[in-house]
C-alpha cells in the first residue's frame, strides 16, 4: 500500500511542477535554516571540550542580593568561593577560576587582542584540557605567585608566529610578561566559562582576590566522586548558602546555586527569572513562527492540488473508500512530499554549515551535522508534513461523492 501512495505522491508531483517547487523550496529552506540552528545549539552546548566530567559537576558562577531598596547580581568573591564553598564534604575537588577580560598586547608594532583569566592549580585537574606542548601550573607555583601562563594555539601563532614550540619563551599580556609553560588546544568563544587565550595563576592578579567581600570576579566548579553525588552536592550548597552571614548593610536575603552546565550557561543573573525556562521559550517561539509561514503556503498548495483531484476522490469514494483511507493516503504523500523537501534541506544544511565554518564568523567554533541533528531534522520533517497535511486531508475527506465527480 505505501509504495502504491509513493507511487501516487510523485506522479502527483510531477503533474504541476511550479507548485511542487515552491513546496520543496519553502520546506528545505525551512529546514536548513533549524538545522544549522540545531547544529550550533548543538555545538554550544554538547561539546564537553574541555568539561567531560559534567556529569558529575554542578557550577556556581552567581550570587545575588536583595534587599529591600537595593539588589546586586554578579559572580562570586574569591574568599566566599574559597572560604564558604571551599568547606563542603561531598565534593572531592573544587576549583576557582575568574571570567576572562581582554586587553592589548604588541608584537613588532602589530597591535594583538587577547583574553586572559585567572584559576587555581585543581582547574587542570577538573578540566581535561588538550594540551599541544608542556604543562599545566601547579599548586607551588600558584602559591609563589610565580609569573608563568598557559596559552591557547590560536595566540600562540599570534604572537609567536609559526614556531615548533614556546615553552621556556615569554608572552606580555596587562603590560606584564609572563613564561609559557603550555599550550592548549583552542576554545570558542560561545564556551565562555572556560574560554581564554591566556591563563594565569590567581595569585598574580592585580585586584585583591583577599578581599572579604562576597561579590567579585570567579566562578567555580564543584565535582563529585560520581554522578550519583551530584544530588547530594547541590542540597550541601543550598544548605550552605542559607547559613552564611549577610554582612551588607541594607541586604535582607542572599541567592547562590550549584547548577548543572546548562542552567549555569543560560543562567539571567535573576532568581525570579529560569535561564532555561527563557531560552526554551525564545527558542519555541522562534520555531513555530518560522515554520507558521511555509506551512500555511504548504496547506494552501495541498488544498489546490485536492481540489484538482476531486474526480479520483469521488470515483474512489463511489468503489466504496473511506474517508479515513483517503485521510491516510493523502498525509502519507505529504509527509514523502516534506521527505523529500528534508533530504533537499539537510544536503543545503552540509553546505551552509561549510561555508560559516569557513568564514569563520567565530573563531574556533566549528560545527557539524551529526546524527542528534539528523533526528532532529527528521523530526522536524514529519511534524511539518502532518501540519500541512492533515486539515488539507480532512477537508477532501468530506467531500461528496456527487459534487466531486461533478467536478470533473
């Protein structure tokens, strides 16, 4: 029966030409435009490069005070990370690490740009960077606050040039020269918690990560011996964050939380306000409004092509048919339709995704269509089809016998 109705579906397509492509045109187009949405998604957030234990790591990067005319939202103090986050028992490391800021380095007269941020020695621990050459810094030489960096690959050939290797060599970045004990394979900048072009020990910094307060510049990152402790972790901190004393005049209640990576990275800055919650609703909204338009013009191009088909449904209908036959006849040939439509879209999703990757838009970020975005697009495919298929073929179902052979 279904290769009967495939049959059926591409000679229909082939009777009116135009029409069919402006339905394969409105439906690849619609598809390749979310799958490189899907695809860069994708990117953003399944790459594990370079936190491949997130299954077992929650992320503090906010703490919020309100008070009753006032409120503060921003990352963390090294002190109440250290001091407060830094007594817990359930994880079994913990590292702090700041957010990157940029500033301006010269190399033969030739301005460079580059991001630099500051971690402690357990950041090489729980992050699993892929290092080129040399070394993460250790725990001494954070401790002596000795003047040493791990640079990415893309900085290296910056500044250096096209050399085996830098270690041992220096580089200058916030008008102090640092010795490059490693390099590390680059990040895109869409990883922002981990991302940097320059790493340095805490210690070094030049704001005071002693200071008491508890707003300030870090971020860390909790792990637990397993995935199974993550639970537990997470309501160890909430816990912790209802005892810790306010000492701001004017603040009332405080808000900290030990997130998944996916709640840390959409996190608003607001308690009021789910990150995820947001970010699926923008998302949602963005779809439907992007496939409401092609799918109405699919509905209106059945709705003709059923209407030129009146005379086979009435003869159909007259040997005895059901509705509920034509019904599935007519979803199964627009669902090959939309089919058709996804390999079309899923072939210019391979191209359009090349040519960003080429272009380089943002560096570092290289994306891929892989087989979540293949099942997604297949999704997408079918959802479209039953869409614009089923009211176009619940309306030639009720068609009468009478009228529709008149019509011919």
């Amino acid at each position: 029966m279904l290769k009967n109705y495939f049959k059926i579906a591409i000679a229909v397509l082939r009777r009116r030409k135009f029409f069919t492509f402006i339905s394969l045109f409105g439906i690849s187009f619609t598809l390749t435009i979310l799958l490189v949405l899907t695809a860069f998604i994708d990117k953003v957030v399944g790459d594990n490069y370079p936190d491949r234990k997130r299954d077992r790591s929650l992320y503090i990067n906010r703490l919020e005070q309100k008070g009753k005319d006032m409120s503060m939202s921003g990352a963390l103090s090294y002190y109440f990370l250290s001091h407060y986050a830094g007594s817990m028992k359930t994880p079994v490391k913990m590292t702090i690490f700041s957010g990157f800021g940029g500033t301006n380095t010269y190399v033969n007269n030739k301005k460079i740009a580059v991001d630099y941020k500051y971690t402690d020695a357990n950041y090489w621990d729980i992050l699993e960077y892929d290092f080129l050459e040399g070394k993460a810094f250790t725990k001494q030489q954070v401790d002596n606050a000795e003047k040493v960096a791990v640079i990415s690959e893309d900085i290296k050939k910056a500044y250096f040039g096209d050399v085996a290797s830098v270690v041992g060599k220096f580089i200058e970045a916030d008008n102090v020269k640092y010795r490059v004990i490693g390099v590390v394979k680059d990040i895109p900048i869409t990883s922002y918690m981990t991302y940097s072009q320059i790493y340095l020990p805490y210690t070094v910094s030049k704001t005071d990560y002693k200071d008491k307060g508890y707003g300030g510049g870090y971020s860390a990152i909790l792990l637990a011996n397993s995935s199974a402790d993550v639970q537990k972790m997470h309501d160890e901190y909430e816990q912790l964050v209802k005892r810790i004393p306010i000492t701001t005049k004017g603040i009332s209640v405080m808000y900290s939380h030990a997130n998944s990576y996916l709640a840390s990275y959409v996190d608003t800055g607001r308690e009021d306000q789910s990150g995820v919650v947001l970010v699926l609703t923008v998302l949602a909204t963005f779809v439907f409004l992007f496939m409401l338009l092609p799918t109405l013009n699919l509905v209106n191009i059945n709705i003709t092509r059923i209407m030129e088909r009146s005379s086979e449904i009435g003869v159909r209908k007259a040997f005895g048919a059901s509705s509920k036959t034509l019904v599935y006849q007519f979803i199964v040939e627009n669902i090959i339709l939309t089919l058709l439509g996804g390999i079309i879209g899923i072939v210019l999703a391979f191209i359009a995704i090349q040519i960003l990757n080429n272009a380089n838009l943002i560096p570092n970020l290289v994306l891929s269509v892989n087989l979540m975005v293949l099942f997604i697009g297949l999704i997408i495919c079918l959802v479209f089809g039953l869409i614009s298929g089923v009211y176009p073929a619940w309306r030639m179902s009720k068609l009468n016998v009478v009228t529709a052979l008149k019509a011919q």
